[in-house]
C-alpha cells in the first residue's frame, strides 16, 4: 500500500515524484515505457520561457512564472547546466510591430524583464537574423536546459529518496472503494491512497478509469530539426516570431549543447503514437526559420524528431482533483511550457495532496542528488587526465561525434538504462553527426555486459525494437 | 600531462594512414607515431572482407584483411611506433595533437609534421531527411557490415537498400549470402552510385533489382521497421505519384560518404565545401605547412588502392617537409571547369610527377577530358559520377603547366 501513485514517468511525474521524496510518504510512479523521459519528455525543446507568452492569469502563465524562477536552484541541486542565452520575438512585418509592443507592455506590468531591440543592436545580438527584420523583443531571464538529462536527475534522485519506479507497466485499469484506489499497472496490482494522473497524452484515458475525466486530451504534434553542431554561431538566443494567437510560432533555439535546433511544427492529429517526421514539416519549417535566418541549409541538418504535446481542451493546464474523485489529482493538459512549469507543478501538487488530508512531514535526510553526469568532453584538460587516472573507462571513448567515454555508458546504466536510446537520451552517445554509426556496437557491448543481457536481445526502446535479429 | 615529441605524427591507421608512416619511414625519418581508435591497426579494411583490393596497386586480387596485412606486416618489422586504442580529442592552435587513452590518460603530441588521414563517415538516414518514423532496423550499410562480418549478428532479414554506393551493394551481396532476402536497391539518380564492377558481381549475379530514378519517400513501423514507401523520382529529382511499398525489417542506407574532418577543423583548415576536405596540394600537404592529409579525410576515393597510393604521396612530402627538402614554392592551381565536380589536389608543385582525380557531375557518354594549353586530352567512351578519371602527369606535361596561372579540367561531348 502506497500514499501516493503517480502515472507517468515524464518531467512532471518525476518532478512530482521527486518533490514528494522529500516527505515521509510512501510513493510510487508507475511507467508505461520501459525507461522514463521516452515519451513527450524525450522530444522536449528544452527551453525555459520567460513567461511573456502566456496569460499570467492562466495556470500555464502562472506557473510558467514560478518556474522560471525555481529552476535556478533546482538545476544547481540536479548539478544540471542551465543556461539563460535570453528569448528574442522578432517582428517579421509591420503587422506584428503592434503584437509586439503589447507583449512587451503586458511583460512588464508583470515583472518579466523584457526590452525592445531595434536596427543595429538586434544584428549585434544575433549577426545572422534577416536584414529585412528590425525589430524584437529581449526576455533575457529564458534559458535553455537538457530536458533528457534533468529528467533522469529527478528521477534518479527520487529514487535515492525512496520513491519506487514501476516500469515497462501500462495502467489498464483503476479501481476505488471510496478509501483507497488500486491500479492494475500490466500483471500487476498496486494499492495507492492517492493518485497523481500525469499520463501525458494519455491522461484523459488514465482519468476515464477513475471518472475523473472532465476533460480530453488532443494530441498536437511537432516535428523538430537539429542542425550539425559544427554550425553552432548561428544563432545566440532562441529566437521567436511574434506569436500568432493560436502558435508560438516556429522557432531557432540555442540548445544547451551550443547547436541549433528548428522547429516545432504544430498538427493536430489523431493518433496519438503519429510521431512520423514528414517532408511538409520539414518545408514548413525551412521556409519559415528563412525568414528569420536566411542562412540555414537543409543539408546542414544531422537529426530531426517529433512529439506529441498533450492539448486540453481547455487550452490550459488542468491541475487538481476532481470533484467525483478528489483523492485523484490530474496534472493534465501539460504542453508548452510544461517543462518550464514543471517546478512549479510539483509545489503545486504537494500542496494540493497536503490540502486533501495528507500530512506532508518532511524526512529528517534528505539525500542530495549525488550522481551527476561528469562529461569528459566538457572537462579541462587537467580534469580529464584525473578522470582517467580515477577511472581508466575515461580514456575509452566511445562515441567519437559527442565524445563520449566508457565510463559515462557505465553510469548511465548503472543510474538505470536498459536501451539504446536510454543510453542516448543520457550520455548523448549517438546524438552527433555520425547518429550512432561508430557508437552502437561499443554501447551494446557495454550494455550487454553490464546487464548481463546477450546483444541480440537488445533494443532501442523497449517492446520490439530489437537493434539485431539474431546471431550469425 | 604526458609529453612527447616525434617527427611525424599520422592520425588513422587505415589504408592512408598506414602507407604514409611505412613511406616517411622509407625516407629515412626516424621517429614516426602511428595512432588508431581501434585495437588493431587497417581501419575499415578489417570489416571488408569481400575481395577486390589491391587490384590497382598490386595487381592482385585481395580482401580488406588481406589487404591491410601487407601493410601491417610491413609495419610490424619496421620502426614505426604505433599507438592504438588511442583517440586524438584535439589539435591545438600551436598544432599540438592530444591523444587519449586508458593506459596513459592525456598525451600532449608535439610533432615536426602532421599526417591527418582520419577516412570518412557514411550520410545517415537523418542527412537525407527521409520522413517517416524513427524505429530500429535503420542502419548506414557500414555498420550493417560491422554487425555481420565482426560482431556476428544479422542486422534483419527482409531488406532495403537505399542507395547504391558501393557499400550498400556490397551489403546488398553479403546479406543475400547471409540468408536474408534484398528486395530492392534504390537510386535517386538515373545512374548507379557505386562500381559497376559492383552492379554486376554483387545485384546482377544475385537478382537483385535495382530501382533507378526511385528513392524511398517514408518509414513505417514503430518499433521495428515494417516497411518503406518507394516513389519513382522525375527528372527534377522531385518524387512523383508512381509509388509502391515494400515490406521489410531492415533498411540499409549507402547515401554518400563524408570527409571526416574536425580535427582538421581544429588546426584550422579550410574546408572545400564541394569535396568536405581541405584544399591540397600535390604533395597533399594542406594550406598550413607541415600539415598533410590523404586518403578519404582529404577527398572520397572510389578504391582503397588510391588511398594507399595519396598515403605514400603524404607520408614522403611530410618526410621531407621534416628534413627541410620539401619545395612548394610555385603552385598552379587546378580548376574543376566543365562537368568537372572536383578535381584534386587543388595546386600542383611538383615537377617530377602528378595524378589528379577528377568526378564528373552526370554520366555522359563518348567524351574528351581535356584542359588548359592542350596539356590532357583523354577521350573517354563513357563517364560516371562513381568512377574518378585518374589524370596522370609526367615531368614534361608538368613543365608545361608550369607556365600557365591556373589548370582548367573540362570534360566535354565528342560532336
């Protein structure tokens, strides 16, 4: 018997999971995948709004706002790099110069600091924006994060507090007496007092099982480009259009790693699995980033994905329990800026859990997350020898477009991957250039040894994705 | 940090790396550092186990093992240091090479001369922006040969290959043999992407079909590959409405290779955006002195043998280069003119004897390669965008070019 189940292993599960870790209760996340961040998580952008998109009286706008601010010191305890390069909305004719003006007015009545960039200032701050645009706004407090990384660092430091993760588990079924609920999680049963609902795109179908689901989820998705890291000057911030009413637009994002990534497109699809790239996506988005950076080139790009962003119908966050089941808490509806919220979602939570009768008594220790990622190819050249010197794994890289050691493979199975790509999304071994060309049978080596596991039982992501067929 | 200096510091022991060491060591340098990733030394040449090298440079019909042995063999008994499991993360801009490795952590590389002969990488599946879904089975044909011939394991069974560069041809073959089923070659182009010396011995023999002016337009499949949708491609290279779809668990890309050059990057060195190498000269000594590059990293070379051949060629110049005997003063530049893509090296120097390799843009049939002041005139039947014109100059034609400001190669229709 649990206090809380939680389901979904994103950024808000593991947020969630993390911050109620930090209490005496007994809690527990429940995952479909095989590995957490591998649904909408894995195909997040990475960035932290400054908030001067949304509504402040909306949830999304309100959390939004508070988790800009959290994030500060939540990356310093992940050990997680976050990094505020600023967002700059540009103005693509005369007709957004009104749109413009008012955002930035409604920015400052609220506290984002915001400015206006014009003419030869804008071109110093970012040299490859069109000559035909003149005009921008700079939030300088948005910033970018890798949201693979921070995911697992919630994760695995929930973990170092207790929280237990159900994997590889599909929540098929919730029952309740009135007093407690009990989910039927693949051939398993878990007992739970309280219920957390961030199921992502499927969380309108998680809240049918406890008649919570006063609303629906309509899958959104977006296919996102990435350009060869070797082009990292070609953009300094992450640069916006002036937002339409029903889009942010399409964007240039500094990543954290210092590339460049374009996109998102927004459909609205049915499917809520479709995360199929296609050539209209990526026309959409060469044609429009043009506008804003001429200069960008098809063949420049090494990796492209899609997402499924979770759309209420209500267009906002949905947060809190319901009112024919109040000890089931959905924390639903969660897109853009859902990773930026993500913080501030959690607070949210546990104050909403601690608002329906449960006592939040914090644990007397905390464990402080302790498990960073070192990053070879991040260290000085004094650092890398000690590295080396501590753990000959260091000087074994394997992955030679991201240089990637043996070492950081090791700790990223040791800290819980299973797969390919949950060695990817951790180490980046596999995200350069070559997309894993020189890398894949180092990592299956190593993951077969390490998990004790033959290679050709290996996969990608869980379920059939086998990476080989069978032995000669 | 450890230190060490040498003389000639050669970055890849593949076909390129290997021969410039043993050359240098010819030419009487003394202190040679060989350095490889791998555990062994011979590159790719060690997954290619087909035969077909050694054709040109030592009219004998090899595999890549056998191949690379002669080399290695000859590299063994030599004096040659070589260092493997060891990767260089960077050259300094004081061109110091830092190598790392388990055994000794940091070595800081202080060398007289630089060999870069790092090879290529193949294009993925991502470069050529196939849409679709991203499920597993989706390999470059290389590493597809990894998996066969080093690591044991069948990548899958029902195949696809999308491209025809040599690589996947050969994969093509090697699968069939293997017991699984090719069910198609594509080729954007209207003309194969590899050898025909391939087309024959590995489709052809095999009923392999190959799909010209066809290209794969989507992925299915969410775990595994399922299966591709295949458009017939118009003469404007855009897809058209004829499509078909062929089931499958596994597809192979072999779409082009990609100079590998980022520690070239680091020295720096310009690159040509047309080959993805540095410009060179004949002595394939790059723009900055002391500087060499060969094989793949400098340019795609159709035959392991010319790899070896732009090895010996570098491995010697930057022997020289290091006794002070190196002379490059007069250059000429050559230019790719007329349905030329590129021709290298890119300045000639030399007065005893040159090759030049030029790719032609499009296969055109009973042609003249020729150039400025008359000084090459070949005529050809046929020529292919897969198979480079070697252009061999003697002493005497070098003479003569010597007097020209630039060498313009042409390749133009017999009327």
């Amino acid at each position: 018997m649990y206090n809380v189940a939680i389901i979904g292993g994103g950024i808000v599960g593991n947020a969630i999971a993390r911050e109620l870790s930090r209490y005496e209760l007994s809690v527990v996340l429940i995952e479909k995948e095989i590995e957490v961040s591998f649904g909408t998580s894995k195909a997040n952008s990475g960035i932290i709004h400054s908030g001067i998109h949304d509504d402040p009286k909306t949830l999304k706008g309100k959390l939004c706002l508070q988790g800009n601010a959290l994030w500060e010191e939540l990356s310093k305890e992940l050990k997680i790099p976050f990094n505020r390069v600023g967002e700059i909305l540009v103005a693509r004719s005369e007709d957004d110069l009104p749109v413009l003006k008012k955002m930035l007015d409604n920015a400052k009545a609220i506290g984002i600091p915001s400015e206006m960039v014009e003419g030869k200032r804008l071109h110093e701050l970012e040299p490859n924006l069109s000559g035909k645009i003149n005009t921008g706004v700079l939030a300088p407090t948005a910033g970018v994060i890798p949201p693979y990384e921070m995911t697992y660092a919630l994760y695995e430091n929930a973990m170092q507090n207790g929280v237990k993760y159900l994997l590889g588990s599909k929540v098929i079924n919730i029952a309740t007496d009135g007093k407690s609920f009990v989910i039927t999680a693949g051939d398993k049963e878990i007992k739970a007092d309280y219920v957390i609902n961030t199921a992502g795109v499927y969380a309108d179908e998680v809240a049918k099982f406890a008649g919570a689901d006063n609303f629906r989820i309509l899958p959104r998705k977006g296919e996102e480009y990435i350009l060869d890291k070797r082009l990292d000057n070609i953009n300094n911030h992450v640069i916006f259009p002036t937002p339409s009413p029903i889009s942010k637009g399409v964007l240039i994002i500094k990543t954290i790693e210092g590339s460049t990534m374009i996109g998102p497109t927004a459909d609205d699809i049915k499917d809520k699995e479709d995360t199929t790239t296609t050539e209209e996506g990526l026309k959409k988005i060469l044609d429009f980033v043009r506008t804003m950076i001429p200069g960008i080139q098809k063949k420049d790009i090494i990796a492209s994905f899609a997402g499924i962003r979770p759309v209420s119908n209500t267009n906002d966050f949905i947060i809190g329990g319901s009112k024919t089941a109040p000890c089931f808490i959905n924390a639903a509806g969660i897109q853009s800026p859902g990773l930026t919220a993500a913080p501030a979602i959690a607070l949210m939570v546990a104050d909403l859990l601690k608002k329906s009768g449960i006592r939040l008594e914090k644990k007397r220790k905390f464990n402080k997350y302790d498990k960073p990622h070192r990053r070879f190819t991040l260290a000085s050249n004094k650092d890398k020898e000690l590295l080396i010197k501590l753990n000959k794994a260091y000087g074994n890289i394997v992955c030679r477009c991201e240089t990637v050691t043996e070492a950081e493979v090791v700790a990223a199975i040791r800290n819980g991957a299973k797969t390919v790509d949950g060695i990817k999304f951790r180490t980046r071994a596999g995200m350069g250039r070559c997309q894993a060309g020189f890398c894949l049978h180092h990592v299956m080596k190593i993951l077969s040894r390490e998990l004790g596991i033959p290679e050709e039982k290996l996969t990608k992501r869980g379920g059939g994705s086998l990476i080989v067929k069978e032995k000669r | 940090m450890k230190k060490i200096s040498t003389d000639i510091i050669i970055i890849g022991a593949g076909p390129g790396g290997m021969a410039a060491a043993l050359k240098a060591g010819e030419a009487g340098v003394k202190k040679i550092l060989l350095v490889d990733r791998l555990p062994e030394p011979g590159g790719i040449l060690q997954q290619c186990i087909h035969n077909g090298f050694g054709l040109h440079k030592f009219k004998k019909d090899l595999t890549g093992p056998e191949y690379a042995d002669t080399y290695i063999k000859k590299i063994k008994n030599s004096n040659i240091e070589v260092l493997l499991q060891t990767m260089a993360i960077e050259i300094t801009k004081d061109n110091k090479v830092i190598l790392a490795n388990g055994s000794d952590g940091l070595i800081e590389v202080s060398s007289k001369a630089i060999v870069l002969a790092m090879g290529c990488r193949e294009r993925t599946r991502q470069q050529v922006s196939i849409p679709g879904t991203r499920p597993s089975g989706i390999f470059t044909a290389g590493v597809a040969q990894r998996f066969v011939n080093i690591e044991g394991f069948m990548p899958g069974k029902e195949v696809v290959v999308v491209g025809s560069g040599d690589i996947g041809m050969i994969m093509a073959r090697r699968m069939t043999l293997e017991g699984a089923r090719v069910h198609a070659v594509t080729e954007l182009l209207p003309y194969p992407g590899g050898l025909t010396r391939n087309i024959v011995q590995c489709l052809n023999d095999f009923n392999i079909p190959l799909h010209l002016n066809h290209n794969v337009i989507k992925i299915y499949g969410k775990d595994r590959v399922t299966g591709v949708k295949i458009a017939k491609i118009n003469n404007k290279g855009e897809p058209t409405d004829e499509t078909f779809e062929i089931s499958c668990d596994t597809l192979l890309f072999s779409v082009g290779l990609i100079p590998e050059n980022e520690l070239s990057r680091m020295v720096p060195l310009e690159i040509n955006p047309i080959t993805g190498g540095p410009f060179i000269d004949d002595t394939y000594q790059t723009k900055r002195p002391g500087v060499f590059i060969c094989g793949n990293a400098a340019f795609v070379n159709d035959l392991a043998d010319y790899v070896s051949c732009e090895g010996e060629i570098a491995g010697e110049a930057a022997a020289n280069y290091v006794n002070g005997s190196l002379n490059t003063v007069t250059k000429v530049s050559v230019v790719a003119g007329e349905n030329i893509r590129f021709v290298a090296p890119n300045f000639i120097t030399r007065t005893d004897h040159v090759t030049l390799y030029a790719r032609v843009t499009q296969q055109m049939r009973d042609v003249t390669v020729s150039s400025s002041g008359g000084i090459i005139n070949i005529k050809k039947q046929i020529i292919k965008p897969s198979e480079m014109i070697e252009m061999e100059l003697d002493s005497e034609k070098l003479k003569k070019i010597k007097e020209l400001k630039e060498l313009v190669i042409d390749v133009r229709p017999n009327k």
